[in-house]
C-alpha cells in the first residue's frame, strides 16, 4: 500500500537550481514537481536574496511539502535550488533532507545532490581525526567540510578543490548567498542540464523540468565542468578530464519518457529498446502489453516493430497512499493487486507479450503474472527491454543487496520457471546500447556486467563482501573487488 | 495543483458492502481502493458484529483515511459497508461523510448513498413540518428518516416504503447490525452489482472491486430491487418495476476500464466508441495520441479503426498533490502544465488526432492545445468520444452549472476555434449508443438531449431556473422544466 | 500525566452567551476561558449573523481549539453562545461537542446545556417509537427534539413546551438566527446569571465570565425562567414556579472562587467553610497547608479561625500534559508526584493542618499523604471542608460509581486508617450549610445525604441498581429508590 | 494568550541525567517534569545502551513531546540525559532543540547545556577560518568542536580542554555511548547538583527533580569541577579553581520553591526576602497579596513580619494556550486580564499590599493595577522583592534588551507614576543579599549593579552597544564595557 517498487532500482535525486527570477522558489517548486519520479520520500528549496539563505525542507511529496503559497513568502530571493530525495539512510532520517545548508568561514552554503560518493568514509575519517564534526551519514555533508577547509579565494575554486579529492557519482547544485555553482563528475553518471528563460538560468536533472517552466534547454552540464554564476554571468571551469560513463539506466527506466538526457530523447531510447528486442526476441502473440507506466514506450516499440497490437491491459492505480502502517500479513498480500489491475476484456484467451522495463527481484512480477493467470491469459511471453541486472550499483542507484537479485544468481530459465511464464527473454547487453544515440564505451553499464569505472573505497569494499558471504562464490567477489583497483 | 479535473463531470460516490467474512472491513477498504476514481474527497467504513455498529470516517483519499492497520482493529464483526465520496456540499463538510449511521426506534441503522435525489426537499419539508430535525443537508439523512418513520415490521419492508416515496438516482447499501440491504432506484442510474467469495457475499458499484478481492461477479442489483442479507442469506424483493435509464457517462468516463458494469465491459464500450468515432468523423493524421488516461482506451479504438499509430504524446504527472492553499495567478498558471506533460519526440512536426472522451468547461483542454502547440504540433485535429454535453444533470453527476458548459451555448465550429485546433468533432447521439451493448432507450443520456427521465420536484427546478437567467433562454428553460412533467 | 483529578467530581459544563457585540465569538471564548475550570475536553462556538449560523468546535481547551484568530472571521455576527465540556460518554466522542446545531421546520437551532435530564431514555424511547432519529446518546439532542415538535409559535413558546416535559439538571443557551433564548430548570441546580455590558447582554454560568469581558453582573436567572433576547430586548417568562434545590458542590468546589453565584461569593463561602470547620474541628498543629489550589480560600480560613499559621506547603505543577498515551505502571505511579511537591523546608519536623475541600475516592489523597510522610511531617490532620460523600449525582455532577466513593462505604475512621493520618474530621451537613448565604433547604445535598429532590426515571434507576449489585445494601438502595418518588 | 511572561527574566534551561537504571529515559523525563519551569519551548531526551545514542526531541512542553510511552521504547539503555528550553535564536529553530548529537572521531556525542558563553564568537570565528562548519548558531555546538578538536586521550580530558578555552556560564551535561559528564563553571552562574537512588547516579538543575524520582541530594558539582560517571563509577576532575558568581536571580524567580540551590532552601531565601522587605520598606496596610505564583512565598514572608494578613486576591488561570496565532488587538488587550484574575470579596475597599518578585518591564504589571482598581480597591502599595533591573545579562538569563528595561531608565518614584499606584518600593541590594545564605560577593548581581563578573567578547560588547545607541548614555555604556576587563 506505499509507492516504493521494491522490485526496481531506486534513483537517489532530483535537483533543480534557477538564477536570475523573482518567483525563483516557485519555479524551482515547478521544476521539482517535474522531477518527482526522481525522488518521493523528502523535499527542500533554499533560496537566497543576496544576503541571506532561506530554507524549506520536509517528508513527503514536493506537493506536500510545498501545499501553500504562503510558504513560499519565506523563500525570498531571484535564486534557488531544490532537491527531491527518494530514500534515506541512517537513523536521523529528518536531518538528511536536502538541500543541506551549513555555516562555513566563507558563509552559509547550501548544497543539492545527487549521486553517491565512493571514497567518502575513507575521507570522513580522515577529517574526523581532525577534530571534525558530523551530523549526518550523507556524503553531502562531506562535500560541504571539504570546501570549508579549502583556502582557495573563491567558491568556485574551494569546489574544485573538493571535488578533486572525491570519486564517484556526482551532480551537484551549490547555492551561496551570491553565487550558483554547478558541478557534475568527470564521468558524468548523472544527467544535468543547463537551459534558459530570458535572463533567467536554470540547471535541472532532466530537461523535462526545463519544459515544464517554459524554459528553452542551453546544454548539458560537461563531465568534469563547473559552472559558475552569479552577478557576472555564468563561467565555466573545467576542473577534469572527461571520461564519459553515463548511466544506461537513466534511459532504461528512470528518466522521464519527455525528456532528453545524455544527448538522446529517453522517448526514443525506449522506443528503440522495444524495436530491438522485437528484433532479439521474437514470438508469436495475439496482443502486446505494458506493465504501466514506465514501460509503455518499450511495449509500443515492440508492437511496431512486431506487427502485434499493442493494447491497454493492466490499469494502473494512482491513488495510492504515502504509507500504511503495520499492515497485517493479509493486507501484505494486496498490495500488487492493488497496484495493477488487469482488463479481463483485453486480456482473456489471449497469447500476451508483457514487456518490462527491468526485472530487479521479480517478485511483484510473480504476482502480476499470477493476476494475468486469474483473468485467464492463455500464454504469458515476458519480454525485459534490458539485461539482467546483477550487479550492485554504487553510483547512485539504490539496488537491494545484491543476494536478492534474481538475475544475479538465476539464469533466464530459471527465472522464467520461478515466474511461471511461457517464455522470458532478455535485452542483450549489445542491443541495449545499440538502442543508445551514443558510444557504447561511454555509458556505464557495471549492476548489468560487474564492470565497475570507479574505484570503491575499503568500506564499500567490505560492505560488498559482507553483503555476499551467504550466496556469492567467494571467487566472482574477488574477480570484482579486483576490477575496480 | 489539486486533483480534480474541473474540465470533467464529478461523480457523487462509490460504494462496497461485504457480508460474512471476519475481515469484512480490511475487504471493504480495498474495494473501495478499487473505487477510488469515483470519489476522492472522502471515505469511511461502518462494520457491524452483530450486535452493534462501529465506524471510521474521514476526509481525504482511501489511503490517507485507513492509514494503519491498527484502524481496523475497531472496525469489529464480519460485515461492513463503505462509502468514497467525491464532493461535499453545505458548511459542515465532515458531517456529510459517509456512510453516515443513525439511531432509531430499531436500533442504529448505516447507509451509503450513490445518486441523488430529485424530490428530497419537498419530502425534507414535509417531515419537518412534523418535527424532524436534520443534522446536514443530504439525501441520505431523509432516507434514513424515512425508513425511522415506517412502522413495517422488517427492515426490508421499511426501506421499500421509504423507496417507494423518493425519486431520483440512488444505489444504496444500509447495514444494520443484523442485516445488510441492497436497493437500486427502478431507473438503474448508477451501477451496483454483487458478487461472491466463498460464503462472502460482496455489493460494489463496479466489477473492479470484486476483481481486486478475488470475489466472483454473480449479477447486477435490478433496478427497483433490494436484497436482504442475514443469517437467512440473500434475498430478494422486488419493490418497484425496472424502466432501466442507465447513465451512459459511466461507460464513457466515470467506471473503471477493466470494470463490467450496465451487462457490458467498458473497455470493450470505450474501444468501440473510439471506432464509431473514427467512422463518424475521419480525418487524414500522422498520429493519435489520447488525454490520459481515460481516453487511453477510445483512443486506441480510433487508431485500429482509423490505421493511424497509437502514441503516447501526453504523460501525465500522478504525483499531484491534495491541496494547494492560496495559489497565486502565478502558480495558478501552471496546473495543466505540470498534470500533461507533452513528449516533443513523439509530438514535434505531426499531425495529430487528439482523442478526448468529453468536454465539459474547455478550459483544460484549450491550455493542453497550447503546450502541444509550443512543442511544434504541425495539426491538431480534437475527436470527442461523446456528443456536446449541453444539460446539467439531476440524478448523481455534478456538473458546473450551465453557464459553464462550452457545449451548451457553442457549435462544435465556434469550440474548435475556442480552443484553436484545427478540427473538432464530437461522436453523435446514435453514434455513442451503438457503442454500447444495450437498447438505446434503456439509457439516461439527459445531459446531451435534455429528456430528463424522471421529474424534478419545485426546488430543483427553482435552482435549474435561477442558475439560468443570465444566458439562458428562457423559452428552452421551460421546455425542459415542461418535458419533466 | 493528565489534568483530570478522579479524587473530584466532574462538573459537565460551562455555558457562555454573548448577545448585541460586534466581536460576539470573541467575547464568547473569553468567556469561556474564564470558564475553563468547568470542563476541559471539549469547546465550541455558535455564532449568528441574523442570517445563518456559523459553527466551530473540536476536541481539547478553548485555547487549543480557538488558537487563531483566523477562526473567529468565520464565527459572523454580533451574537454568539459557547460551551466547554468535561467529559463525553459514547462512542462518537466528536459528535458529542457542544453547541450541537440542528435544522427543524422552523431553521437551525443551536443549544448548549449544562446539566443532566433525569428522564432523558423515557422521553427518547418514546420519541424513537413515533420515528425520531437520534444521532448522539446525549440529552441534549432530545430537548431540540422536543422544540421541534412543538407546534408553539414563537422559539420562546416551543422551549417552554419542552422543558415542561424534561426532568432534571439544566442551564441552557440557545441560539437560533434571531433569538438567544436562557433557561433555567425549576430546581436552579446548575447556576446562571446575566450580564451588560452597554447594549451587549451577557450570560453566563459563573460571574467570573462576566468580570473578564468587564461586563456588570445584572442578575441570576431564575430557577423556571426563560429569558429571550432579539431585537426586541429581553423578555422574560416565567415557565415553572421555582423550587430551589442549587448544589452546594458549586460552593464547595466547582465554581471559580472569584464567582458570585447563587447569591454569595465563592470566595466567602469557601473562606466560611474553613472557619467552621476550624471550630468543628480544631486541632493542635504548627501550619495549616492546603490541597492546592481548590482548598486554598478554606485553608486560609481554617487558620485565620484556629490562630494557626499558614503556609503554602505544596506545589502544584501546572505544566501537566493534556494526555499520556499507555503509561506504564511505573510512570502511572509518579501521577500524583508530579502533580503535587511538598516544600520540605516548610514541612519537615512540622504537624500540618492539611485541608481538603472534599474527599471522593481518596486514591490521590493517599499518595499526597504518603508524600508529606517522605519529606519528614510529624504530624498529618486531615480537615475536610465538607462532609463525606456518599451518594451518586444525577444533578450534573460526574462522580465515580457508587462503589468507589469511599464516604459511601467507611466511617471517618476507617478513612483515616487508610489514608495513615494522624486525626481525619470531615464538616457536618450542618456546618456546610452554615457557611452559605441561603437557606438550607434551597441546596441540593444528595450526594451528601442521599435526599433526591427530582424523580429519576427507570433507566437512570436501573443503573443506579445495576453499579450496586455488588457492595450496596440492598435496603439501603430501595430506600433511596422510595425517596426518589 | 500564550504562556511567556514577557515581564520575567526567562532562563534559557533545565537538565537532567540519569546514569545506571533500566529505565534512565522515564526518569529522565520525570526530571525534565519537574524542570519545566526552566523552560517550555522545547524538550529532549538523549539515551545510551552502551553501543548507540537514541534520541527524541521536540518543540513544546516535555509533556507534549513525550506524550506516549512507546516514545521510551526508542530510547534504550541505562544512562540519559535530557534538557528543557526556554527559547531559541535564529532561523532554523528546531535545529536548536537539545541536547544535540554530532559525530566526532571518537563516536557520538551528545550534550545538553544551561548557560551563555561569552567568548563563543571568537572562538567560533576561529574555528571556522579553520574550516570548521557550524550548523546552528548556538553555543553549544561550539563546544562539541573544540571537544572534538582536543588531542586528549579521554572524553574527560577533552572536555577540560575544551572548557578551559570557553568563558561565561555553563552547567553541562554530556552523553558518549560509554560515559556521562558533568561540568559547571568556574564561577556556578547556574545551579547543577548530583543525587544518588541506589546504584544510580543522577545530575539535576534543581533538586526538586531530584525529590520527584525519590533520589538522595548528595551535593552540589563545584563551579570549575568535572564529574565523570562511567562503569568504574563516579571520578572527580577539578579544571579550573572556583570563583564563586552564583546567580542571585535563581533564589529570587527562576528555582522551584521547594528546591535546595546554592546550599540554601528557595522556600526559606524567598520568605527571608519578604521579611526584610518588609523591614525595609513597611506601610499601613489591611491585606498583602501576591502575584501568584513566584511571589507567593515572599508575599507570606512580608505578611508574617509585618502582621499585615496575607489573602489570595489575584486567582492565576492556569488554562492558558500554548500559542495563540495573529492575535487581534482586541484579543491581545485581554491578555493579562486572563491570566490573573481579582477576587473582588477580597480586594474591594481594602488597602493592599501587592508583593512583586522583580520588575523588568512594567507592562504586565501596569494591567493587574488596572483591574484591581477595577474591583475597587482603596490603596496599592507595591513591594518588589528584589532592586530594580538595570543592566543586561549574558551568563544565561534571556532579558529584553535594555531599552526596555523600565528600571534601567526610570526612578522608583517614576515607576510608581507610570504604574498609577500609590506607593512602590524595591528591596535594597544589600537586604536581597543578607537573604540569602551565602556570602554576598559569592553571587553575581550584574543585573542589579552592572558589575560583570566575566570579561564579555568584542561580539557581545558590540551587540551590548548596538542595543543602547538610542537611549544609554553613551558615559554609562563605556563604564560599563570597561568594567568587564
């Protein structure tokens, strides 16, 4: 009875930045309620007016945080950033929404991320043996000492100079009382967009955020670039090499269908994910359905380049609650029936190709399939618009450890017979980037191959093995710990 | 920033009874989850052990009322009914939530009302001439009073001769602690069916909600019929003779695809509408694309009549919140923007058929023209699902007032160039009742002709005049007050 | 950990009326805050503009439900009644909040009442049997049943006609579009005054209402009198001959010692109390220290009479929350702890006159007792201002059942034992008597004495008989049954 | 119509520990109970089980943040420390509730802190161009860092590092997974004790939170001493030699009457204040009364040296709202008139004397004249226990600035003017001294005399500047900036 899908990957943020407006806040509001899918558990705004910062941050939906104007009264300033967050860790989960504002030698600073860091525990010990102080698990905060430590004579440089020391996944907003700096990591696993409205710049995760406020997209962050602007204009430094390692599943199954990330419409990708797996993976149906929403464009490619009808076969439920407490074992058993209901007039005798986005744990797919079986599909053909996924992710999406991904344990056989279906394929790797507007080299593509680009620190490192001990030979553990030196 | 769609009529409520079964109200509350499209404002659930009624209440979404399991745990006994409503009218708005419960000689008595009354006032008027006291303004309370004042000897008997005296729209569940009964007013307005699980017997107003919890559909309530349920069983009395007026909006917009409702599958209504349309009112497109989601179905019945591709050119934002206090102009701009969401990949340089099931005010649908107008939309070409809507209706939708509907005071020419496409048709009269799968005459369709089935008592018909006198002309006013006879 | 002292009787209500002031609700919940003291779970205001009638009330204190000034733009009109609440009975605890406002043939009527009907389930049976709809278990719905059966022509006319027909407890207030209608039952046991203040008329249940607004006192309303305000001025009409039976718990207890009601000062009687009681009951000792803060004005008579000194000995902490949530034994057994802390260097080493304005169940005193013994009093008399309970309260009074009232069931020195003092004297019937400014045959001392002077009817006596079954003499109740006549 | 008395000085807090009882949260929150007149805007509890701290805090009484048992359950372990607010400063309010918790490189830890430092933005300044990040503006975090910062080996050194460096006053409590520290001071401006129940180990502001969970009073921790308690039990650490400036103004206002502080009873310094107040300043009088409650006892204390009785003229409603939002003038002239309210019985045609702690502003008092001259009395004469206020406080005490203290800038004979009474006098100086126990250079008495006994920082000086530019005299201001050396 809650949003989460335990069954797909969970992107960690959404940010959105806007300089130069009077309704600021408000802009930025409108900009996350575009990024929403990005992020549902908390929200937050920090505006400034030149000479002070001024935050809002709560639980909740951007709507339920934001549900009054009147709050917005109190984010003063032409400049703001925003932030949606999907999940926190760590005890004091209030304390890690964001943006995070702090007070350092140079100011106040505010900061929006999104990614994850993989040194970050390796320097957070380091500065703490220097006497400082943390207040929370999140690698933000880290970010925020780091530039506070840094003597460089402006804030442009104190963020190069931190950013040097970090690795991983990062895109970042840092609001200051007069500056805004935009930051994105050298192998850019994140999207982040520039764009315009008359005077007014705007950073935002997805270019749908830049449509919504009528804003016109400029261009993509760059791996490795930080953008300044302030009352001079907009600057940019590049502070390292890039080395491109966008995440593919941005495409596959995070991003918005209408907007367009890493030079590409996800519109497209998804289509052509569809199209090719057609191609991959063909079968002999009667109708072609979506698990909705986020594979729809996949099934319709699939249907095109099929010849096989697409049709509208599960309708999803939109009014599901934020939280249900302590659910009883039966109102445990609901909640995918809830969720998706099968159109038993589209649906009945019926040989069904169900296209998939991704298959994380399979489990609410178990069940989806058993609703079809109930309404009385004749043969049930899976057909997942991307590899399995095997492999944890340590840049920024949030896997379930990784002995509960089926795919990483399971081959497609196996899984089709836990499924119950007639026949499950998947995307190859190969047909997955071909599906892409890009080298394949320059994606990232390591929770489907285990390849990972960037270095993991000793405390991911034995979190990973201590994630492992029970199922994972000792031996593929060592093969990847290996890869990543 | 708020759920409803004032562009679309409002259905008054949706209802779920469940009879014998020791978690009567965990099943009704996810019927009524299933339900929850047919009103979002409020919910509650009554149960009953047998030897009294307890009951939980509340303003919001299903959801957001039975939040926690621990509620259920007051919601005693094997029987229970459930009520969501969509829209309160008069100053205590919580009083009005459903279903309401009331003690009388015969001990405490719970209903929950899907319709409206057409000669509730004058009945109010009368029982308070003799004393009655009324706590809020609905019909509902006067059925209760009503049945208080019968001296039958059974519940049944009381409720048939309450029934007999008032006119209108009404599917009904009442529960006592002993019984449960069923009644649906002779014209068949709104939809109630039952279904079985086991020994459960299951009311709900659509198939869905029987599908949701595993019950079987057995058959539709009979207009003018009330079945009793007890330890005895079901049974059933005949208390008027059926003259079916089924309300065809609810194949159009109000049920749930995947819902069988009036003997007929909506999905398959929705998709035949769509080809009648596609037949009716051809046109030379690139694509069709629907206003999600529920025009989805009517759209891909256009297409596979028309050959021209399914698309999905609009995505919408399901993350809205409940309320948005004190929207500034500014803010207040932005609502449709952030609900549809246009895919530029799929739209940019088309021409496209625009699949709506019905206009009521125009106001949404003229800002969705102009955001496909921004993306470079070459042709917009509006296919309406249904005729104008040109009357307001009295038995359970809640339209605006006439004023407000573009279809009563404009040709189709003078909407299109309203709405600046570059075609609109709407699907006629007959067109829309061979979709369905019944006699023609067996539906209401007074909101696009007028011929109002059942009259109106003075009150009624007093407002219907006072909402008219600006625009409307008086000589159609009489005429249709005179065929209310 | 919460404010209600079961060691007292529960008074049911206060009752505020504000006629002819533009800032009507807001002088209402002044008023009521001066009433506070009168009832602590629930308030509400009734407002009317001449037109309609505006209502706000909610569970907790004046200050919690009306903790905006934006509340009272809604409470329109230059006339407005209130009401506070002790405690609810029944299971819709929401519902019971007082004004209760209703719609009858003749328009909306709103009441507020304070008391208790001693015939209340006979009258309702009755009216139930002819088709009566009752929504509450309370009294006071009955008495808007019964004004809206009358078929009298003026408010005033049908609130005559149905208070002939109750027994029992009752100060009334209400409040319809035009009028403020008063009453007073014929016994006077709850007490009523009225107030000016320029044109504005007041009323009241104590005249500390009346000083916070700065309105002058005028007079009590007379036991059998109706008074109603509208435009035309005040009428009065004289509806029963009165028969005075005002309970002498106001004096003792419940009123604010700052009110004049029936005809004395609080203050003067109180301080009147403590010196005959200093007479009755003198003791040697080196302090006298009250039970703060209700015995405080008893206190400083007993010393002022027996010459010895005051001190103030305990202190009671005010900052009690309004609820605990599932206390665990050992936080329950800091209850009274916390409530009351002896100041030690006032009582150590001393023998300490503890006066006490009455003693209902003892619990809490055994605890202050045991207290006192801890920080190292020699000596511990227990005075008490008035004399043992022993009888139940069907008059408004909320007292524990029968067999809890430790007066009913032990001599003065089986209390004394139990409560480990050193000398217990409670004041005679006599003494307390005395101290009043009125005769003593115009109080009610049922509870002293177990003389009812109204009838009860046969539900109240039911279970009156039904608390009894264990502990009561059977006798001893059939004579007080025979009293009751 | 909220609680703060702006007419008082206000304390910034109350802590409390618990080390060594299973249930050391419940008693801790018993303590805090207790504590509550220490402060009311916020309240927390901080636990450890030996690996972990838990904590709860929250905005509002202790009884509202902790209103649920099941909140205890989180806070596991046999050692906690809490802490009762009276306001905070900036933005970010409840950042602000303590006791805080921040991470350092050696583990949690937590504080909670009663006083004001007088070097904190100095110091902080330094730390920040060291690249420390501050998330609060208060002085409490500050010591976190320098504690964080220090080499020491343990938490005990560390802390006598940290305190060594820091100036001004502070009673402190801190928590670490493994040990509880203690620390006052070198001058004990604020009251801190320890107490034994058992095994376990309690510190407390006063002792009456000590009384309220049965624990023994063992002593006072010594100004410029260090307690640590931890599995080997309780060490003593002396950092600095005591300079004894104990706050004059606890023994006058801020304590509990029934606690022990300074060595000295509040009860009898209170009495003994009202004595030689009344030698001090005697009059021809019929009844001394008090403004309830903090002036009750030295209202006795005057009445028994003077022979003038002592009644209870003014009753206080202790039914007042937490907060009250967007008053209205009219409302907010009602204010006092709410809270105290005149026993008429006893005021009228009286010549009284009204006994007075302190006056700070006047505001409040001027109100209570004014309604007892409402009621009729004959003469006021105003004694205040205490000399007037003239000088600001920054070791704890929260005054309103300067130009509204009304002692500052106005004779006795012009108070007496503004206040509209017929005589008012102040004790002397040296009559509160010879009040109390100790020796007279052993308190601080800055706000009476200006003597500061800490040197204040250029931070502070400036503020103290910037608050008199309009109306100090500029030679005052220097004397006294030049007597904090």
């Amino acid at each position: 009875m809650h949003e989460y899908d335990l069954d797909k990957p969970q992107d960690h943020c959404g940010i959105m930045g806007v300089f130069g407006h009077p309704q600021a806040a408000e802009l930025t509001f409108l900009g996350l309620y575009a990024l929403q899918h990005r992020g549902q558990e908390s929200a937050g705004i920090v505006s400034s007016d030149g000479s002070a910062l001024f935050d809002i941050r709560g639980m909740g939906l951007v709507a339920d945080v934001f549900n009054d104007q009147a709050k917005f009264n109190l984010l003063s300033g032409n400049r703001a950033i925003g932030h949606v967050r999907y999940s926190t860790t760590g005890a004091s989960v209030g304390n890690n929404v964001q943006p995070i504002v702090m007070n350092t030698k140079d100011g106040a600073l505010s900061v929006a991320h999104n990614g994850n860091l993989t040194n970050a525990l390796t320097l957070r010990r380091q500065l703490e043996s220097e006497g400082a102080i943390f207040q929370t698990d999140s690698d933000t905060e880290l970010l925020v000492h780091l530039i506070a430590r840094s003597k460089e004579p402006t804030l442009t440089l104190r963020v190069a100079e931190a950013l040097k020391s970090v690795q991983g996944a990062f895109s970042l907003l840092f609001l200051s009382k007069d500056e805004m700096v935009i930051a994105r990591d050298p192998h850019g696993f994140r999207p982040l967009c520039i764009g315009g409205r008359g005077d007014t710049i705007v950073a935002a995760s997805e270019t749908c955020a830049l449509d919504l406020i009528n804003a016109t997209y400029v261009r993509d962050v760059e791996p490795g670039e930080i953008l300044t602007i302030s009352a001079r204009g907009m600057e940019s430094f590049i502070y390292a090499p890039a080395n491109h390692h966008m995440c593919v599943f941005e495409l596959i199954y995070f991003s918005r269908p209408d907007s367009r990330i890493f030079g590409d419409s996800v519109d497209r990708a998804r289509r052509k994910l569809g199209k090719i797996l057609a191609e991959e993976a063909p079968v002999d149906a009667d109708i072609v359905i979506s698990v909705p929403d986020s594979s729809n464009t996949s099934a319709i490619g699939y249907s095109r380049a099929s010849g096989i009808k697409f049709e509208i076969g599960l309708i999803r439920n939109h009014y599901i609650g934020r939280t249900f407490i302590n659910p009883s074992p039966f109102m445990r058993s609901y909640h995918t029936r809830i969720k998706y209901n099968p159109v038993i007039g589209v649906l009945k005798d019926r040989r069904v190709v169900l296209v998939e986005d991704s298959i994380v744990r399979g489990t609410t797919l178990k069940k989806l399939v058993s609703a079809l079986r109930n309404v009385g599909v004749k043969e049930i053909h899976i057909r997942v618009a991307s590899p399995p996924v095997r492999f944890p992710c340590f840049y920024g999406m949030d896997f379930p450890t990784r002995k509960e991904l089926i795919g990483a344990w399971n081959s497609p056989e196996e899984i089709r017979d836990y499924l119950g279906v007639d026949s499950l394929k998947y995307l190859s790797v190969e047909g997955m980037l071909a599906a892409t507007a890009q080298e394949p080299s320059s994606f990232c593509k390591a929770c489907f191959t285990g390849e990972y680009p960037v270095h993991l620190d000793e405390y991911v490192s034995k979190r990973l093995a201590s994630e492992s001990d029970e199922k994972w030979a000792q031996a593929e553990l060592e093969r990847i710990l290996g890869s990543l030196g």
